[in-house]
C-alpha cells in the first residue's frame, strides 16, 4: 500500500447564495484547492474524482460527477458520485485514498458540495428526512432533529447527563464560528440564550441545531512520495476508518452510541497505529449538539456515558486540551450536506499546516488531527486520521 | 407534492402496520418487528407470521415542533402543531418507532405504559394512510 498525502485543500464560504449555480460554488471550491497546491497542478492530470453530494437540491441528478469536472477544467478523470446522506464526501475521501494507496491513481481529488437554498421550504423537508429508515421514523412524523432528540433523551436517562451539558457544544461552536470567515452563522451565542431557544424537538432547542446551507469542498491528494514535488507541507493522511449500523434507531441495541462510529474510529487509529490519546484536535459530526457528545464517547475522548462532565471541564474549547470543532463545526461553520466531510478536511489539513486563516484560530503545535463524518443517525460513518509532515 | 412513500410500498407491509404482525425467526425465535428480511440476531431468513399484542411502554420520546415534521404531515401540523413521537419497548421485545395519539403531552415519560391503536397518519394521493399510533393506557 503506498502513502497518501493531501496538497491542496480548497472550501467555498458557507451559507445562502441562491444566486450562485451548483457548477459556480463548485469550480470555486476546486480553484481554491488548485491554489492551494503551492507549487502547481494542472487539473488534466487528475486521475479520479469522488464527489460526494446527497441529491444536488432535492433533485437527482445522473452523470452528477463528470458534470462537476466539467464545471473545474478536470474532464478525463475517472470520476463518480459517491452517496452516503451526511457522510457523502468523508466516503469520497475514503475511496480517493484507497485509489492512491492501491497504486491505481497518482493524484486523485475527494470533494463534496450541496446547494440546500434553491428549494421550497416545503420541498427540503420531504427531501431532508430521506436519509433515514423512512418507511417506519418517518411515517412517525420525525425528521432528524426528533431521531436525535430521542437519543438525546436517552443519554440524560442513562447517564444523567443535563440539558445544558448538550447545549454546551452548540454554544462552544457558535462561539469558535465568530472568528472563521468561512462559516454560515458567526453571532455568538450564550448558554443561557441557547437554553431558553424555542422548541425544535425536544429536549433540543433550535440553537442545538445546524441549518440550510450552500457549499462545496475538495482536497487533493497524491502519492506521499510525489508530494514534495507539489507542495513543501503535505499532510498525511494516516488512517482511515469506516463503519456502518442499522438505518433506524429501533433497531439498534444501544440509542446512546454510534456503533458504526466506534468501528470508524476503531479501524482509523489501528491503521494509524495510534491511539485516542495521541488525537491533538478533531472536526466531529456536529449536526445536532448531543451528536458532539456522542462522538467524544464513540471515538474515545472520554469514557462512555462521560460526555457531559467531558465537556464542562472545558477539555474541548479552542484553548483546551483537545479543541473539538475549532471551525464552528456542522452546527456553526454550516452542513451543506455532501461538502461536510471534505469541508472537515479543510479544516483540519489547513491547521496541521499552520494556515488558519485567522491568528485568532490557529491551533498551536499540533501533530494529529481527526475527521469524523456521520451520514443520518449514523447509518454510515468515515474517520480519518491526518498527520503534519515536520 | 409527490408522496414519498409510494401506494404499492405502503400497501406491501399493511398487515405489519395495521395488524401489528411480526416476523419469527424459524431458527432462533427472535421477533422482528418491524419485519425485516434477515433475522438481526442469527442471519436466518425464514419467518413466521406471529400478531403482536400492541402492548408496550416508551423507551424514548420527542415533541417535533411545528414545521418540524416530513412534508406529508404539514396539513396536520397546520391544524394540531407539535407531532408526539418515540420509541415503543413492546412486551414482547422489539422496538418501534411511532406516534402518539390521545396522550397528554406533558405526561409523557421514559417507562409510561402504551397500547397500539389504528389511526389515520396522513391523507395523499387521494387515500387515506392508516397506520397503528400509540396512546395511554389508562
């Protein structure tokens, strides 16, 4: 198996810009990325291309791939769509590894994009619930704010874990978005304001929620060994994890964990050959506040059950022991669903390079940064592990 | 509006909503409700039919917020607001997710005894979606 090293990661602003096409936001995500390669790469010798995205605004698309290769001046490249609801691009990026460490592509590109604001209102709900076991959560009236709101309940149930405990991640990545010029939602947000939100499903507010948002992403990774030819600071990406569990929530012998996380996680560090601990920072799957929590658990951050005293001890802020969402995260940077993983991505490769875009955000000394990208309540879920070249 | 879940899908698993019929594993009796088409806990794939009692109690619960629920249910949410859903522990073993119906929302709790009933879920494409909703045992 040959070294994977990422050179170039490129992310649009996320947000709402109904006035930009799906072709526009992507080309501005892969011009970024090909910027960002500081020595040069032409887009022809691209070899292949995984984007990731769940329905390009509610409508599906055939050939979706090709055309986004077209939009970016990459036309040749062997390319696909890849689809996994949340985690479509965190997959793309698993699959564009693989194809470089097989010795099958040279340089190979994981993007992601998905344009949320083109629909009607009543149209992104029919499509939003799509992604889970939708012929019994759905015909009970739940999208995924209720899916997780009953995993919520059941975490203060069985570990007494409080209301503001869960509340705590959104206020921590509201508060972390203000300084990132790439996120949606940069007002900053108190606990108590986050408390006292209206209902969305409850025991969760609407603060403890992400929101509609337009984005794309996409790095590029290459042979380690050709790196230095692209770049003078490749990342590494050193493990890569997968899982997967049963669609439904009802199915699943534990509501508290992500099984198919844990495994992600599990296979991650075994290829990396390090363990949580070794973990400097990490981009979780924030969609939902409780689904932070979640992560600490199912990716050994803190004993199981132990999320709640976790994050009140303050171990997870920008300035604590392991920051966890510097960027803002799902519930702040934004989640335009199919860009999330790679937008993780962005995230992560710009830190270990010391390329934050604002002083304010940089991380300081850090070696491993982790991904970790969830497709509905945890269908399907990728983790990757990356590490800074000295 | 289309509706997502077609006539022929819901109509092909009618008798496991309205008649609350399970699958049995011929192998190692795990119930599977809602059925599935391989057993969850030895791999088997050959069933029986067994009717389940309905009875059960709540494992966990949500209160949707209006304009929260799948697009199917705004004509409802129009006229009652929040949706009441959660997950039903039934006394025979598997869980399911569902809707509550005829239940105080603010007694609503981890552990509180339910029995299923048939209720309308939605009305589209010109006929009536019934399906077994949850309610209070007094």
């Amino acid at each position: 198996m040959m070294d994977v090293a990422v050179i170039g990661v490129g992310q649009t602003r996320y947000g709402m810009f109904p006035e930009k096409s799906l072709k526009e936001l992507f080309h501005e995500a892969a011009l970024a990325a090909l910027a960002d390669v500081d020595k040069g790469l032409d887009p022809r010798d691209v070899d292949e291309a995984f984007v990731g995205t769940l329905s390009t605004g509610g409508a599906q698309l055939g050939n979706f791939a090709p055309m986004m290769m077209e939009a970016c001046g990459m036309v040749g490249a062997g390319a696909r769509h890849i689809e996994n609801a949340c985690a479509s691009s965190g997959f793309a990026l698993r699959d564009a590894v693989s194809a470089i460490a097989s010795g099958r592509a040279k340089v190979a590109v994981a993007a992601g994009i998905e344009k949320m604001s083109d629909l009607p209102r009543e149209r992104n709900r029919l499509w939003l619930g799509i992604s889970g076991d939708v012929e019994w959560e759905r015909l009970a009236g739940t999208n995924f704010a209720g899916i997780y709101a009953m995993m919520a309940r059941r975490h203060m149930h069985e570990f007494g874990t409080k209301k503001e405990h869960i509340t705590m991640a959104a206020v921590k990545n509201r508060n972390n978005a203000v300084a990132n010029p790439k996120a949606q939602f940069r007002a900053p947000l108190t606990l108590e304001q986050g408390m006292a939100a209206p209902n969305l499903a409850s025991p969760l507010k609407f603060s403890d929620a992400c929101g509609i948002t337009d984005g794309a992403s996409m790095a590029i990774l290459c042979r380690a060994e050709m790196a230095r030819d692209f770049t003078d600071q490749p990342v590494l990406v050193i493990g890569s994890g997968a899982g997967s569990d049963y669609v439904a929530i009802h199915d699943r012998p534990s509501m508290t964990m992500l099984k198919g996380a844990f495994e992600a996680g599990k296979e991650a560090y075994t290829t990396a050959g390090i363990t949580s601990d070794d973990i400097d920072f990490a981009e979780v799957h924030d969609c939902f506040a409780i689904a932070e929590l979640l992560a600490y658990e199912d990716l050994g951050f803190c004993d199981r059950g132990k999320s709640g005293p976790y994050i009140e001890s303050g171990a997870t802020l920008r300035d604590g022991a392991r920051p966890v969402n510097n960027s803002g995260g799902l519930i702040a940077k934004g989640h335009p669903i199919g860009s999330t993983g790679t937008g993780q991505v962005y995230e992560v490769v710009n830190q270990l390079r010391g390329r934050a875009d604002t002083q304010e955000r940089q991380l300081s000394g850090a070696r491993y940064g982790l991904t970790h990208n969830v497709g509905g309540s945890g269908a399907a879920v990728a983790v990757h592990i990356f590490k800074a070249v000295e | 509006m289309t509706s997502y879940i077609s006539l022929p899908t819901y109509s092909s698993n009618i008798d496991e909503r309205l008649r609350m019929i399970a699958g049995k594993c011929n192998q190692c009796g795990t119930l599977a409700y809602p059925q599935r088409p391989v057993c969850i806990k030895c791999g088997q794939n050959k069933f029986e039919r067994v009717p389940l009692s309905g009875e059960g109690k709540i494992y966990t619960f949500s209160v949707v917020n209006g304009g929260g629920a799948p697009s199917e249910f705004d004509e409802e949410q129009t006229m009652t607001g929040d949706v009441y859903c959660g997950i039903v522990e039934l006394e025979e073993g598997p869980r399911v997710m569902v809707r509550f119906t005829d239940i105080n929302p603010e007694q609503l709790k981890i552990g509180m005894k339910v029995r299923a009933v048939v209720r309308r879920l939605y009305d589209q494409e010109g006929f009536l979606r019934y399906g077994a909703k949850f309610t209070q045992v007094a």
